[in-house]
C-alpha cells in the first residue's frame, strides 16, 4: 500500500503535525510506502519528496507587517484562500507516485482546499482528519475576538467573522477567512473528501450538527507512542504548560492560576506562537522557554510535579493531555470539548471549569500538597493510554480504514 500524506508544516510544531508525524513514522514501521507533501520550511525533517513541497509562506508575518504593499497583500491573500502552486505541485508527484490512498491533515492557507479536486481527478481516494473546526468557523477555533466561545457561523453564516473581526481584531484578515470558507463551499471542495476521521465523540457530533459535511465521520482517538516502565514518583521541579502560545490555549489563566499558589515551585512555559513575545515581556516571573524538540518536551513531563492544559476553547483531543499521560504523569485540564473524553476526573486526572482561574488555582494547590494523589493519578493515566491510546491500537485501527476505503466502489 502506498500512502500520501498531507499535512502545511513537515515539523512538530503544534498537536496536528505531532499526530501526522507519529501516524507517518507508525505507518513506515509497518511496511507501508509513504508519500511526503508539505511546505518548505527550515525546521522540516528530511523528506525524500521534499522537492515537491510549495514554496514557504508564513502569514503569521503577513498579518502582523504593516509595510507590505498592497498588490503583495492581495497576491497572498488570493494563494491563502486558492493554490494554484500546491494543485500543480500535486499533480505532478501524483504522475509519479501513483499512491492507493491520500491522507489530508492540516491543509489550509499554505496548501488550501484547492488541492482536493486534484486527488478527485486522480482518482485518489481521499481521508482527512479533522484537528478544529475550520469547516464550520473561519477563523478554527470558534472563539470570537474577546476569547469568548462563539457558534456564530454555523448554518454557514461565515460573513460574521468579518462582521465582529474574529481575525487579530481586523476587518481585512477577518474578511478575506470570510470569502475563503464561502469559496469552498461554493466550489463543494470538500464533496471529494471520502472519509472524515474525529478523534473525539464531541467534536464529530459538532460537525455532524454544523457543517455541510456529506461523507462519513468516523471517531478514531489519536494514539502515542508508550515509553517502557516510565517512573510515577511525585518530582517537585516544576509545574509545566507546553504548546502553542495562542489566545485560546488559557495561558494568561494559568499564569494568573499560579500567582495565587502558596507554595511556588517554578511554572515553565514551553512553545511558540504569536502570544510569546508578549508574554514573555509582561510576565517575568514565569521560565518562557520556546520552542523545544521532542526530547526536551518529554523530559520537562517526567521532570514536573504535574501538567497543565488550561484551554479555553473546544479542544478536540489534545495531543498534550495524551502525551503526559502515556509518562505517567498527571494532568489538570479544562473541562471543554473532547478533554473529558480523555481524562477521568479524580481518577486518572482532574478537571475544572475552563477559564475559572480561582478553581484552576484549587487543583494545583490540591496536587502540590498530595504527592500521593499524583503518583495516584499518574499510574491511572497511564494504564488508561495502554489501553485505549496507544500509537500501535490507533495505527492498527487507521490501516483497517484504508483497507476499506481502498475496496470501496468508487
């Protein structure tokens, strides 16, 4: 079997590309012939296809650079919402390749919508899983510009995020997400998906709710690699938060969550994003450490007293809650979207309300006077992931599906 496998960034930079990294290394292991397609970039890991991949855009610096001129605002804003240079690209590994099957991760702005046609017309069969809800909101985390959860959009609606400047607060950025998510509805771009995967309950029955989405959506958790005989003993180094340094991560609940500890030991933030610098500024009594590798992230986990995901938006299934588990260490995490999904409250982990920054404050305080409870919580969340979430159980699982999308009748 031959498998391409499509996801904008060919680097761990944030839960998506984490999960398309493992399923492609998973997948290789198996004897499975995998097909690169990405972006240039310079922290990608080597691809032998990576003379395929489209040109580096990052539009992260096209919003936030004023001096750009217009005919170049407009120029990236068209290739943001349609490319023409992935859908050539594309077709010309697909001439070469030949794969059985494509799998579509997180394709849009670098990549777009636009190249789903192109599999169509290759006759490819075509499997995209679903990270947020970028079918249903412009903008894919369906909070508006006060960080304030929102559904606005839904019906296809799409004009509201341009309407209450869901984008940086712009009107321009939040306009142009606008016409994107109303061309490719027009186009019918995704039609051609033949299979949809959620990796949790909540968010397939959200978009089941509130997309046009007219193929199957099959739940299949994400899975992560298991390390042997990982230690549970409570460490008092430090408490940890690592990702992306968005707006709808929570970090500013954290921080504030922290400032109202008795006992400190020191809070350390790992992860990129547009809130970084920012925060590094206004909060010096946090260690920002930025971006990390694979093996850094995993020992700050087994080096902390316990983890944090304080997100204020609806998490699918977030990579970060999983990953801590699978070491045995426990987790404190909001209570939205797919992470009670994941997390046993009081069993393998604790829960509380998203954005409630007083009982965030009471979790941690309640881990830091009861090394017991950790190690406690550590050993559960741990024989949770053997059992339900392990990369083999999920690479196992996304083999069967190809198989029978392969034997499907077109």
């Amino acid at each position: 079997m031959k498998v391409l496998m499509i996801n904008k960034y060919f680097y761990r930079r944030g839960g998506a590309e984490t999960v398309f990294l493992l399923e492609r290394s998973c997948l290789r292991k198996k004897d499975i012939e995998i097909v690169d397609f990405s972006m240039e970039h310079p922290l990608n890991l080597p691809s032998p296809h990576a003379g395929y991949f489209v040109s580096n855009t990052d539009y992260n610096k096209f919003r936030s650079n004023p001096g750009i001129s217009f005919k170049n605002k407009i120029s990236t804003a068209l290739k943001l919402i349609y490319s023409i240079e992935a859908r050539r690209r594309l077709n010309t590994i697909l001439e070469k390749e030949r794969p059985d099957i494509a799998h579509l991760h997180n394709i849009y702005h670098q990549i777009s919508p636009s190249i789903i046609g192109v599999l169509k017309k290759n006759k490819v069969k075509t499997i995209m899983t679903l990270h947020d809800y970028k079918l249903i909101c412009p903008t894919y985390v369906m909070i508006d510009r006060n960080n304030v959860i929102c559904d606005r959009c839904k019906g296809g609606r799409f004009y509201q995020a341009a309407v209450h400047r869901c984008m940086d607060g712009s009107l321009a950025h939040s306009s142009v997400l606008s016409m994107e998510a109303y061309l490719h509805r027009w186009l019918r771009s995704y039609d051609d998906i033949d299979l949809y995967i959620a990796p949790s309950r909540f968010l397939a029955n959200l978009m089941s709710r509130n997309s046009t989405i007219r193929k199957p959506i099959v739940v299949l958790p994400y899975g992560v690699e298991l390390e042997k005989n990982p230690s549970t003993e409570p460490k008092d180094s430090h408490i940890l938060f690592f990702g992306r340094m968005s707006r709808e991560k929570g970090i500013e609940t954290l921080i504030h969550a922290y400032e109202h500890l008795d006992r400190k030991i020191p809070l350390k933030i790992a992860g990129d994003g547009p809130l970084l610098d920012r925060l590094k500024s206004k909060y010096k009594n946090v260690d920002f450490l930025g971006y990390q590798e694979k093996a850094s992230i995993r020992k700050l986990i087994r080096d902390a007293a316990f983890v944090v995901v304080p997100s204020e938006w609806f998490e699918n299934f977030p990579m970060a809650v999983l990953e801590t588990m699978s070491l045995g260490k426990p987790v404190i995490a909001s209570d939205t979207g797919g992470i009670p999904e994941q997390i046993d409250d009081g069993k393998s982990g604790l829960l509380f309300e998203a954005g409630n920054t007083s009982a965030l404050a009471g979790q941690m305080k309640r881990l830091l006077s009861d090394r017991e409870l950790r190690s406690k919580l550590g050993r559960e969340a741990r024989k949770k992931v053997q059992e339900q979430y392990s990369l083999e159980i999920h690479c196992r699982k996304l083999i069967e599906l190809y198989e029978k999308l392969i034997e499907t009748p077109s």
